[in-house]
C-alpha cells in the first residue's frame, strides 16, 4: 500500500505543471509562482497527516495551492503603497482586452472556478472538493461569472 | 480565434520554469525531515518522561511504605539519599536506579517503540489466543511481518463475509489495497502480550469505519 508521502510527492512532481499554472494565473510573476508552488509542497508534506483520503491527493494539494497564491495577493495588496506601483498597473490594464482584463479583476473564488473548469479542465466534483464548497455552490458561482464576463458557455 | 480561446491558449502555454521541480523536491525532503524530527523527539523524550517519572515517584512509595514499619526501616530512605552524596552524585535519580529498581522501572515503561498509541480501549474481537511466551521486541516484531500481514488478509476476509465490512485488500482492480504491513507499521502490545495492529481510519477500510485493530494470536506472531 503507497504511503500518504509517495501519493503526495508523486502528485507533486507530476502535475507540477499544474500546480505552477494556477499560481501563475493568480500572481503574474514567474518567481513568485515558484515561490508559492514550493511552499505549498512544504505544507503537503508537513501536514501529509491532514490529508485524510489518499485518492483525494491532488484535489487537496490544489487547494493548498490556491490559498498560497491568494494569501500572497493579499500581502502584496498590503504593501503596495507607493503611486508608481498602481500607475503602472493601470497601464497595463488599458492594455489588455476587456476580457482579459475582466478576468484578471474577478475575486479570487470565480477566479478559481473558472481556470479550473475552463483551463484545467477539472470536473465540477472535483472543483467543490478544491473549494470546499458544494456542487450547487460551484455551479451557480460558476453560472454568474459567466454572466459577469458576458460569456456564453457551457457550466 | 475567439478572443476565449486565445486566453486559453495563453494559460496552457504559460512556460513552465525547467528547474522548478528539483527545487521542489529539495523543499519536500526538508519538509520530511523537519516534520520526523518532531516525531522522533516526542518518542524520546515520552520514554525518558515515562522512566524519570516511575524513578521519582518510586523513592516516594519506599518512604511511604516504611512510614508504617519499625522505627529502624525509617533509615532506609536516610541511606538512600546518604549513599547519593557519599558517590557524590547530584542527582539522586540516578541513584535510585543503580539501587537495583531499573528491573521494575523498565517492566513500567511502554513496550512497543514503533508505535505512539498505547491507550486503545481494549481489544476489539478476542480471536480466542492460547497464553502467549512473546518477547516484544523491535526486532521480533519485523521478523513476523510476513506471517502478520497473512494473518490480518485472513481476519479482513472473515469481517467481510461475517460482518459484511469493507476492507480495502490489493487486487488488480485496487493496486493500493493493502497487501503486507512495514516495519513502521503502527502497533501495541496489549494485556495478554499479543500484539495490535492499528490502522489509521481510511488506510485499508472507509474512514466511517474509523481506527482498525487486528489482534494477532500468539501463535501467528513467530518468525
């Protein structure tokens, strides 16, 4: 029988990619991504104890990778301060196309729902054990911010 | 290329940087270590509690007993500290071993090393065991883990049918069932000297079922 550790270390090593690519959809910086996908590994590791059901293994490691990157964003709210900092961000939004920008600015639970859904391609179980959240709650999250970006497809 | 599909061309191509899983790797190992480091202190360090308890407590029973006797047993607790100083050492908890109760100090102190549960509520179902002669050591314990596991596979099998219980056993439909115990398997010694095998709940039986205990008779536990 494969020990917590080897389910989780395997699962970080495969999907690592994975892992990187949501970080990266949250903070936009290639060494903070790193940074936020070796800490989580850390936290998976630490606490392998806490993660109850192996087959639920990777559902829980993108959960901690999501509270990371949101954490991060948080702080790096916090600190940025300085007026140069939101002018440039500022700029770079009248760059971006409308929907592009509109999901860069969603808050970080549709966020969520959307790469994972749309870019990961993850079942909605799935999604509700990464949110902790229901499937009905997945869904009409999912549902409204499709209205909210004006798109129209499938939930 | 509808504007949708292009962001999501730009997600599944967001480059992935090339040594970004060997560092993580790296961060894992030291993930491990630092958490079985807690492991191995609190396993130390509940053993020397669990002695230095019984070896402080002891001198206090002695002088309790000798409280009822003659007036000449009240010396011994007197001798006992003397002898302390007179070899001049400091700490009278050494000594109270070298008086001779290491014997019944070390009979006091938890058996099994491989495991940190020693309080379950007894035993679950008695597989009717004849008296067990067991030396529970370590080493004994990792010598019958072939005939244990075979014995636990047999117990898993009989829950199945009589108790209709769901076991998860290795198969080629389940490759992660379980098949054989390790030498860090988790296990205690309970009142009859026969050795209990613990699995954590939702390791080999959905988790509602909670912890799982297999008994092993005396009989079974041989190298």
């Amino acid at each position: 029988m494969k020990t917590k550790d080897a389910v989780i270390s395997e699962i970080l090593t495969t999907d690592y990619a994975m892992f990187y690519r949501i970080a990266y959809s949250y903070v936009r910086s290639e060494a903070d991504a790193q940074d936020i996908v070796q800490e989580s590994a850390y936290k998976a590791i630490y606490y392998a104890k806490k993660l109850k059901n192996p087959e639920y293994a990777k559902t829980w490691i993108c959960r901690i990778v999501i509270n990371e990157a949101v954490s991060f964003l948080r702080k790096r709210k916090k600190n940025q301060t300085e007026p140069m900092d939101r002018e440039l961000a500022c700029r770079e939004a009248e760059d971006m196309t409308d929907l592009r920008n509109a999901v860069e600015k969603l808050q970080p639970e549709e966020k969520t729902v959307i790469i994972l859904r749309y870019f990961e391609d993850m079942k909605l179980e799935e999604i509700a054990r990464v949110c902790e959240e229901s499937l009905s709650t997945v869904k009409s999250r999912l549902y409204r911010t499709l209205k909210k970006l004006k798109l129209d497809l499938e939930v | 290329m509808t504007e949708w599909e292009q962001i999501k061309k730009e997600y599944r191509e967001i480059p992935i940087p090339t040594d970004g899983p060997h560092q993580m790797l790296e961060v894992m190992a030291s993930a491990k270590r630092k958490r079985d480091q807690w492991k191995r202190v609190v396993k130390c360090g509940s053993g020397v509690a669990a002695a230095l308890l019984v070896v402080i407590l002891l001198p206090g029973i002695v002088f309790f007993n000798s409280g009822f006797g003659e007036s000449k047993d009240m010396a011994a607790p007197e001798t006992l500290f003397d002898s302390a100083e007179s070899t001049g050492s400091s700490d009278g908890w050494f000594f109270a071993t070298e008086a001779g109760t290491a014997e019944e100090n070390k009979a006091e102190a938890p058996q099994s090393t491989a495991s940190s549960e020693v309080d379950c509520d007894g035993a679950m179902n008695n597989v009717g065991s004849s008296a067990p002669v067991l030396e529970n050591s370590a080493e004994d314990f990792s010598l019958c883990i072939e005939n244990i596991s075979a014995e636990i596979l047999r117990q898993m099998e009989t829950r199945m049918q009589e108790n209709g219980e769901t076991y998860y056993i290795k198969s080629e439909l389940y490759p992660e069932g379980f098949e054989k115990i390790s030498e860090e398997q988790n296990y205690y010694v309970n009142e009859d000297e026969l050795y209990v095998i613990v699995f954590e709940a939702g390791t080999v039986a959905p988790e509602a079922m909670g912890v799982i205990e297999f008994i092993i008779p005396a009989e079974v536990a041989v190298p």
